[in-house]
C-alpha cells in the first residue's frame, strides 16, 4: 500500500509539473507566499495544472472504487460502471442537454452526474421487477444501454449541432477542466467513498453469497442495492466532468486485487490509489506523446485497456470471480 501511495503522489507532482510549458513547483510555491499571483507559472499551475491534477486524481479513484464495488456485487471481475447504466444513462443526458442548450455548458457536469445515477436507478428497477439477480442485473444493464444508445443517435441525427459537446464527452478526458466542474462533484465522491469504506465487512460476507449472507443476518439484496448506488454515485460524480473513460473501472480492481487479495477494506483503498494513479500516468501520456498536441486521455485509456480486456477474456474465470 505504501509503494501505491508514493507512485501515486509522485505521478500527480510529474503532472503538475511536466506539460507544453515546465511549471516548478518549489518558485510557484515561493511566489505564492509573497502573495505574486500575475506570473504566468503561477496561472498555469493555478488554473490549468492544478484544476487538471485534482480531477484525475478524483475521477480515477472514484472509478475505481465504483468498479470494486460493482465486481464485488455482482462477483463478475469484467463488471464495470457501465455495466449498470451509468456510460448509458450520462451519455443520453448530456447529449439531450447539448441539444436544447448547447450554450449552457456549466449544466453538463450536472446533466452528466443525474443521468448517471438515473440510468442506474432505472436498471436496478428493471431488475428487481424481473427476478432480482446479478444475471437479471446484467442483462437489464444491457438492455438500458442500447435503448439510451439509440437515444443519442436520434438525439445527435435530429440536432447534428449537439454532436460536438457530445463528442467531447463521449471520448473523455481533461483538457481545459476547472475547480468549477469539480466541486459539485466532490461531496457525492467523498459520500461514496465513507460509505463504501464502512461496508467493507458487509462486502466480504457477500463475497460468501446471498445464503450465506442471510445465515449470518445481513439482508443481502437490500446491501447490494445499497451498494450499487454508492457505486452509482461514485461513478456519476468522476463522469460529469471527465466523460466516459472506459476500463478505469474494469482493471484496476483486478490488479489490485492481484496485489492486496480478496480482502474488501485493502481491495478499496488500493483501487483508489491505483486509479488515481493510472489516471493521472494516462493523462500525462495523453499530454506528452505527441507534444506540443494533446491526445484525449479518453483515447490512452482505450489504448491500453482494449489489451487488458482481450487478456482478462482469455483467462479462466469469465463468468464469475478469478
């Protein structure tokens, strides 16, 4: 845990620092104390680097944490977010909103976070009128994000000018992010967290399965539904002002549970570190590549995903717990 804590704090200070122009932090530091605030180091670490630094750190913890969560739940390690509706259900409401005010941008953040938590909402609905069980879940997921799918096609066809807020939003990433699309976001991450930490016991007697769980006296569908929801909040909070970037979710809780165990209170805080870690080394790469132009680190998540999955594919243990 301390080697995570330290690649994961050296990488956000390589962040603050490494970019299209060199930022020092010790003068910024300095400067800062004798109250200059005119320099241009001193904005852009202020407003560009900072800002950027915080919401990888933020969005890649809560991802992570959201995919703990949800593999856990459903005892599925290729268990994601977008599993359950939250890609589908922000997708669908930031394009509605980049269609009827397209110059509102200060309400995509919060269009993104509600149609996350609603599309979830919706699937858990569905699922518990058809059964209640992880396969139902699944299914009522997939379900939920072809027809919002098809949503923001017909959104986007009908009003083509919605296509580019959409597009941003769609591959993911943090270029040009500010403290003002952050701070709504971080009461519902720092909630998630606290509540998903404080269940971590009722997580591992899950882990047994529902049986089990009721044997020993936990209502077992009512902690997962609980569960999720904090997974929902988690993940709606990280997607309304970093997009839809896949795979966070999906491999940093199968490599840190390769490094800590099964165990859920270590499997959490080392999913928190390692995503926020891998974000910010991912975002770093997205800016340093091809400098002095910038990749969508939406695009560098994919890149070094889309292998992962194909490797996780092959491994024994696709339909349930490695």
């Amino acid at each position: 845990m301390a080697i995570l804590t330290v690649m994961m704090l050296l990488l956000a200070l390589l962040s603050l620092c490494l970019g299209a122009e060199m930022v020092n932090p010790g003068k910024i530091l300095a400067e800062l104390l004798e109250g200059g605030r005119d320099s241009a180091a001193v904005r852009i670490f202020l407003y560009v680097r900072l800002p950027r630094t915080c919401a990888c750190l933020l969005a890649g913890a809560s991802l992570a944490v959201a995919g703990t969560i949800i593999q856990g739940v459903l005892a599925n390690s290729l268990a994601a977010p977008s599993t359950i509706g939250v890609n589908a259900g922000a997708g669908l409401a930031v394009a509605v909103c980049c269609a009827v005010a397209p110059s509102a941008s200060a309400a995509t953040p919060w269009a993104a976070m509600l149609g996350a938590f609603g599309g979830v909402l919706l699937v858990l609905y569905i699922s518990q009128r058809t059964g209640a069980s992880k396969i139902t879940l699944v299914l009522a997921g997939v379900a939920i994000s072809s027809i919002f799918g098809a949503g923001v096609d017909l959104v986007v066809t009908l009003v083509p000018e919605a296509l580019n807020g959409y597009s941003d939003f769609r591959i993911g990433g943090f270029s040009g992010v500010s403290m003002s699309q952050i701070m709504p976001a971080v009461w519902p991450i720092l909630l998630g967290m606290v509540g998903a930490l404080s269940l971590h016991g009722e997580m591992d007697v899950l882990l047994l399965g529902t049986e089990q769980a009721q044997a020993l006296g936990l209502p077992a569908r009512r902690l997962r539904l609980i569960l999720l929801a904090l997974a929902a909040l988690l993940a709606g909070a990280a997607v309304s002002f970093s997009g839809l970037l896949g795979f966070v979710g999906l491999i940093v809780p199968h490599m840190m549970r390769q490094l800590v165990g099964e165990e859920s209170g270590p499997l959490l805080v080392a999913s928190a570190l390692g995503g926020a870690g891998l974000l910010c080394g991912c975002d770093l790469l997205a800016r340093l590549l091809l400098a002095p132009y910038e990749i969508p680190v939406g695009i560098v998540m994919s890149l070094a995903g889309g292998p992962f999955f194909l490797w996780l594919l092959g491994r024994r243990g696709v339909h349930g717990r490695d």
